[in-house]
C-alpha cells in the first residue's frame, strides 16, 4: 500500500459526501496499509515509515471509524494492540491485558489542557453520555471524582515516554519466572531467556515482596551504545539497525541469548500488571507515583524525570522542560506520558476500547516524517567538501519547516538507493541538520538515474577529486573558491601560520560579506578608510590590524606552506619540506617521486601538494603575495645538512624565562629537533622551566639529559657538544 501514501497525504477534495461503499473501500485501504506496516514494526522489527506516518494514517482510520461505526470490524487496528507471537517463541497470555495508551497528536500546550478537560468531562457525565456503546454506571462516582468533575486540582504522574519494546516481568516468591513481550495485548511471547541478559533487571528481588508481581517496562537501547553497536556492524560487513528501538527488540525476540546477551540492552519500568491483592497480604498502594518509588525500592530502575504534577499548567511546564533536554537524554524519546495519580480515580475511569482513558501519550513534534525529493543540489563547504543535498517538497519535522536534508556523501546516497522523486523519510532532532535516512520502496513509474556528483565545483568550476580510501568529494579551489573564502583567509591569519593578530572570525565576516576581500592578497591592499567604514571598527583597531598585517609579511618559509591551506599539509610536514627543498619554488615544481624523498610524505601527501599547485589560481595567489612585498627566509638546501639537532628529540615543559612556547619550538625544529609531547627512552633532552611538572619528573626517572633556557640556547648556539 506504500504507493497509496499520497492518496493519503493529499487534503480531503471538495466534492458530495462519499457513498458507503467509497467509505467502506476506504476504511479497508488504511486498514491494510497499517496492518502491513504494523507487522513490519511489531514483528519483523524492520519498520517502513517513521511513527509520525503511522500516527497519521492511524489517526485518519480513527476520525472515519467514529463518524461512520458500521465499517469498524473487529480487526481493525484500532480495536487491537499490534503484534504477534514470532515463530519459534512460546506465547504467553497475559493475566492482565497490555495494553498501549491514547496518543495526543497536538504537540502544542493545548495538548496537555484537552486531556484534562476530557477527564472532568467524563467526571461530571457529560462525556459519558456520548461515548458510543456504553452505559452510564451502575454505581455513581467517589466524592474525591465529583470533586474534581467540580473543578478541584487532579494530579498526575508525568514520565518520558520510553521509544523501545514492552515488556511484562513476572516475579514468584520473589523469583523471575517469566518475561513476556506485548504481543498482541492479550498474547505475547516468552522471552525469559533474552531476558534474564539484562544486568538492570533483578533476577531475585528483596525479602517483603508480594508472591506474585508482574513488573511493567520498557527494554530500551542508549543512543552511545547502539552507535557502537552499528558501527561493529558495519566492520564486521553486517547489516546495520535502523534505530534504537529495533535493534532492541531484534535482540529480545532471538531464540539464541548469546544475542540478547552480546547487545547493551537496558529496562525501565512504568508499571504494573498483576499483583498479590492486598488483602492477601500485597502492597495498598495509593498513587502510582507511590507504586513506582515501590518499584525503585525493590531494586527496579525507574526513570530519573518521573515526577508528580498538579492540573495541566504544570503537566505543559513538564512537556516543555522534557522537550529542552529530549536531544541530551542518553535514550530515544517520542514524548511524554501524563497518568492520573490516584488508582482509586484511575479504577472509576476505566478504559474505552483498547485504551485507559486516564493516561495519554503528549507527543512532540516528529523527528522523522515523509516527503518528497524534488532534486538532489551540490554544496561546497569551507573546507571545500561537496556535500549532495535533497530538495524536498516542504515537510513540518522536528518543530520547523524543512525543505533541504543532507545526504551526507556520494556512498551514503547510493546505500540509501535515493533518487529524484523517491519518498524520503526525513529526520531532524534538534538542532542537528536535517538528513535523509532512507526512502521507501516503492516502484518508481519511469527510469529515474543514478545521482553523480560533478566533476567540477559548481562554485569555481575547479577540478573535483575524490583522494583514494576517501568518501568526501572535494573542490581542488581552494584559496580560489568563493565557498572557502573565509575558511582560507582564517586559515592563513592563524597564529601558528602568518601570525595576523586581529583578524577574527567576526572582521573575516565583515570583510568577505562587504566584498572588500576576496583573495589573499587583497588583504594587504587594505586601507585605513576601507577598514574604519566597516562596523564596530575605530581607528586605532584598523590602525592595528594594518601594522599585523606589514609585521606578517615577514614570516619563514614553513609558515607561508602551512598558511596556504594546502590539504594534508600541517606545521610538521611544511617544516620537513621547507628542510627538503630549501625554496618555495623547487617545492611547486617538485615531481611526485621528488616529494615522496621528504620524511613522512606518503602518496596522498605527495598528490595533494602536486593538485594544489598544478592548479593556475593558486600559482598566481602566490605570485601576488610576492608583489605585495610577502616574503619568507629560504636557505640553500647544503646549509641545512649539518644541522645542530637533527635527528633528536627534544620535549619542552614548563614555563620559559624569556621565550614563549612557541617561539622555543621554531628555535628547536630550526635547528633539526623534532619538538614531542611526551617523554620516552627515546628522548635527548627535556627543557624545563617553572612549574615543570610529570614530564620532569619522567625524564628524570629515565635518566634523559634536562636543560634550563640558557643551557637550551648554549646548545643552538653550539657551544655545548650534543
């Protein structure tokens, strides 16, 4: 039934009412396409569409049944709890029916203030009278529910609302003797032997415990440890799990525990199903909130946000404050659950259908819904990734209107098997960007083909390489590419790189969005009347950042490499350049077998540096540097063979007397050193300042040679033998 979804989706035409048999054959169409994907939740464990869609269809199932009761049939999921016994697991009837809860689809505050208008209305009769198929009581109601019929505070139990699979504990004489899953509401199945896997569950609980007690939860999966889980999955060439709640309930109902046991399965528990009465010797408990701190003191784990609340302003204060911190919880979360506190007024409300009417599901907005791709567009990151995004006719996800997800790379695409026009089901949690998990199989009506991504940017038209072992596209633009301006011009700003003190993140804004600077040499065509226009900027700040930019333009040459971005190429591998090749002129036209001599320059290194500089605009970027007076210190490559510290080690800990960090490593790798962060057999020296701390303390246990400042630049100088 997945091609009918936009059957379902399109709003009502406005034509004659429908004859019966139009509402009968339409009754019958959303039956069936819930019960398919209802047993490709509940029992293969694989769903189809997010819940929201689900939700949705079930809701449209609902509205037509309540105004047209002669299509209801006794098997229509709105009449039953999904799910079935699995072939090969036991069944096992439930004393107590499982069954599921009313779902408020109105994530606004209203949702919480309709579900208690709906209980003093049933309380005060009015509902009552109109519920199809039942009959006011014989008996009438509490004083405590007229009372609130009447307008006196109700209280309630508020929880999230757990996204994983039910589960029943049975406990005999204190002992675990059955778990069973929902089932179907009257019949699940046994899974005791998955079951028993779960460290969070008691096998044996305390001495005082009712003899008989079936423990009501939810088997879930923490979000940490079904990313792990996935991502053995993927090393060990398997199938990976759509989301958490699937990867748990694929675990509970295996035959072999071994599987149960090997996934980091965890319980909370909600509830209760059958339980010794107390008058033969079981709990009187009051309130449900009373009944899970029972719960909690017989060694069961109950959510940490389970919290009482009084009347709907604070039952929306509780769906707001849960809503804020959905996205930090270490578990999946589709809403939250309210429950009337009081189990006597829980007994007076009763149940309609297969739902107690006094509890709801307060859902928020969906993460996950359904719509259409329109085009697949290209997007060119800071750092010069392409990134393939979906174009999607507009859909209502995670509290916004979305009309773009990502696809993350090309591989990720083709795994999907996501084309143009497909159904995509469309996730958004947060604040995180909006992706395209997978689309639903349908037959597409005609050949769509197969994404490709481009060959050039479609920003700079420069060359797109994709590096071997690499999943990224990428623009080999670089300082050339409008979509990596800023990232470029901060890049060659940095401290460790031209050393440009002032030039932020905010002015790099300012200066790219005024089209004041467009490459790196316009940098130093800045002026004092360009730069004091732009906002929140004084004379003396533009005065400053003038003179940084005239002090950068002397700089060394393994500085100038590493400022201009060149991928793969950090401070260490422009510093073994610099030392291979003596010029910046010899490094641009060094061959790939010539690059592959410098110390840790491997293929991709070495192809990376031939890319950047086979590319015109970057010769020519580098030629303008040069004509605005940038230069750098180059040495002849015989002057840098006798070198007074090549080949050691050296660490540095402390603080200096005179010389910064930094400016003590540019004199150590200067000289040869290669400057580490730790202490080893394998190190020369170990130069201390003030404060030195474990890395002294290690180099003298070793026995490794320690020197001060002074003794530091005696060695640079040569005047100590090394």
């Amino acid at each position: 039934m997945t091609e009918n979804l936009e059957l379902f989706k399109a709003p009502a035409p406005a034509v004659p009412a429908p004859d019966a048999i139009e509402i009968e054959a339409q009754a019958t169409a959303l039956r069936a396409c819930l019960n398919r994907w209802g047993h490709q939740y509940y029992v293969q464990d694989a769903p189809e569409v997010p819940d929201a869609e689900y939700d949705r269809v079930y809701q449209q199932l609902q509205a037509l049944e309540a105004a047209h009761p002669d299509v209801v049939t006794t098997d229509s999921p709105t009449q039953r709890v999904g799910g079935m016994v699995m072939a090969g697991l036991v069944p096992v009837r439930h004393a107590m029916p499982m069954l599921s809860i009313r779902t408020e689809t109105d994530v606004s505050p209203a949702g919480a203030e309709k579900f208690e208008q709906q209980l003093r209305s049933y309380l005060s009769g009015e509902q009552r009278k109109f519920e199809r198929g039942e009959r006011l009581p014989a008996v009438p109601l509490s004083q405590a529910a007229l009372e609130i019929a009447n307008g006196a505070p109700l209280g309630y139990v508020a929880e999230p609302k757990f996204d994983g699979l039910a589960m029943s504990l049975r406990y005999e004489g204190g002992a675990l003797v059955q778990a069973a899953t929902r089932g179907d509401g009257e019949v699940g199945e046994d899974v005791t032997h998955n079951i028993r896997t779960i460290r969070q569950i008691p096998l044996l609980l305390p001495a005082g415990v009712p003899p008989v007690l079936e423990v009501r939860g939810e088997v879930y999966m923490a979000r940490a440890d079904f990313d792990r889980l996935n991502a053995a999955q993927r090393e060990r060439g398997q199938k990976t799990f759509v989301n958490p709640r699937n990867a748990a309930a694929g675990a509970v109902r295996q035959l072999d525990p071994a599987i149960a046991a090997q996934r980091p399965l965890r319980f909370f528990a909600y509830g209760v199903g059958e339980v010794t009465p107390a008058s033969e010797g079981g709990p009187a408990w009051a309130t449900h909130y009373e009944l899970l701190q029972t719960l909690k003191l017989w060694d069961f784990p109950v959510a940490a946000q389970v919290q009482q609340v009084f009347g709907a302003s604070e039952l929306i204060a509780y769906h707001q404050a849960i809503g804020q911190q959905r996205d930090q919880l270490p578990y999946d979360i589709d809403g939250v659950v309210y429950k009337v506190d009081a189990l006597a007024l829980q007994r007076e409300l009763g149940f309609k259908t297969r739902e107690p009417r006094w509890a709801v599901a307060h859902k928020y907005p969906a993460q996950e819904m359904v719509t259409r791709i329109e085009g697949i567009d290209v997007q060119v990151g800071r750092t010069g990734k392409l990134t393939p995004v979906a174009r999607l006719a507009p859909v209502f996800v995670g509290g916004v209107t979305v009309t773009n997800a990502t696809l993350h790379n090309l591989f990720e695409l083709r795994r999907k098997g996501v084309r143009v026009g497909d159904q995509a089901i469309v996730r958004r949690a947060g604040d995180v960007i909006p992706e395209v998990v997978g689309v639903l199989p349908a037959p597409r009506s005609s050949y769509v083909p197969n994404f490709a991504m481009p060959r050039q940017c479609p920003v700079c038209a420069s060359a797109v390489v994709r590096e071997p072992g690499e999943v990224n596209h990428r623009c080999t633009g670089g300082l050339f590419c409008a979509a990596q301006r800023k990232e470029a011009l901060l890049h060659f700003a940095a401290r460790r790189a031209m050393d440009i003190e002032g030039l932020g993140d905010k002015l790099v804004d300012q200066l790219v969005e005024a089209g004041v600077v467009r490459t790196l040499p316009d940098l130093y065509q800045l002026g004092l009347a360009s730069l004091v226009a732009l906002e929140r900027m004084a004379d003396k700040s533009a005065q400053n950042l003038l003179a940084a930019l005239e002090k950068s333009k002397q700089t060394t040459l393994p500085r100038f490499l590493f400022a201009l971005g060149i991928r793969h190429v950090g401070e260490a591998t422009a510093k073994d350049l610099a030392r291979h090749f003596g010029t910046l002129d010899a490094i641009i036209e060094a061959t790939p077998e010539q690059l592959l001599q410098v110390h840790d320059v491997g293929p991709v290194v070495a192809q990376s540096i031939r890319t950047f500089f086979a590319q015109p605009h970057h010769r020519e970027v580098v030629h303008q540097l040069r004509a605005c007076g940038v230069a750098w210190t180059e040495g002849a490559v015989a002057a840098r063979a006798v070198l007074p510290l090549a080949g050691k080690t050296v660490v540095l800990t402390g603080t200096l007397p005179t010389l910064g960090r930094d400016q003590a490593k540019d004199m150590l790798e200067a000289a040869g050193a290669k400057v580490a962060g730790s202490v080893s057999k394998k190190t020369s020296y170990v130069v201390a300042g003030a404060e030195a701390g474990s890395k002294l303390a290690r180099a003298q246990e070793l026995g490794v040679p320690v020197l001060d400042e002074a003794a530091m630049l005696a060695l640079l100088a040569g005047e100590v033998s090394n």
